[in-house]
C-alpha cells in the first residue's frame, strides 16, 4: 500500500510518520511472516523501497535551487543522451539482424538446391 503526505502538515514531520509506519511495518512482516520468511523478506524489501523514496523526497525538498536545476539539467541530458543511443540501436541492430537471417536462410537454400 502507497501513503499519504497530508498538505496540511509540516513536510518535515509527515516524512518522519511515513518513515516510522514503514519501519514498524517491515519488522512485522519479518517477525509475523504469515506468508513464509521468503514473502516477509520481498514486504520489508519494498517498505525499505518506500523510506528510500521518503529520504529522497527530504533531500529534494531541503536542496537549493540552483542544485535541483542542476539535477533536473543533468537527469535531461542523459534522457536525451539514453534515447539517441536507443534510436541508433534500433536503426542499426535490426537492419543487420535482418541481413543475417537473410543471408542465412538463402545459403540454406543454396546448399539445398
């Protein structure tokens, strides 16, 4: 189950609450483990997922402008920077891919003949 930050609460002690139920959710599921340990262990893997994205969302909130304008430029660019490199890929892996398979099956044919 995701969770609620209320708008009417302070960031600071919202985030805290998030982390505390978290916490105190993940130690049940690994004490209680109705499901086995193997299904305690992925529940308190994702609730520790959960405070991760809850200290992220701290840092965020408690960076200076110019450092999160910083963050923004650098994550664009390698956005920009990871398509341009899939468009290459899908231009020249899959001509080459099909040229294989053609080559392959016309000497199939051939040696048949």
């Amino acid at each position: 189950m995701s969770y609620r930050l209320s708008i009417h609460a302070v960031p600071g002690v919202e985030l805290k609450r998030v982390v505390a139920e978290q916490a105190e959710k993940a130690l049940i599921s690994l004490t209680d483990r109705p499901e086995g340990l193997h299904e305690g262990v992925h529940e308190m893997r994702k609730r520790a997922k959960k405070i991760r994205a809850c200290f992220r969302l701290a840092r965020l909130r408690s960076a200076r402008p110019r450092e999160l304008l910083s963050r923004i430029s650098r994550t664009r660019q390698r956005l920009r920077v990871e398509a341009r490199t899939a468009g290459v890929k899908l231009m020249t892996e899959k001509p080459v891919a099909l040229t294989r398979r053609l080559s392959a099956c016309w000497e199939a044919e051939a040696a048949a003949a």
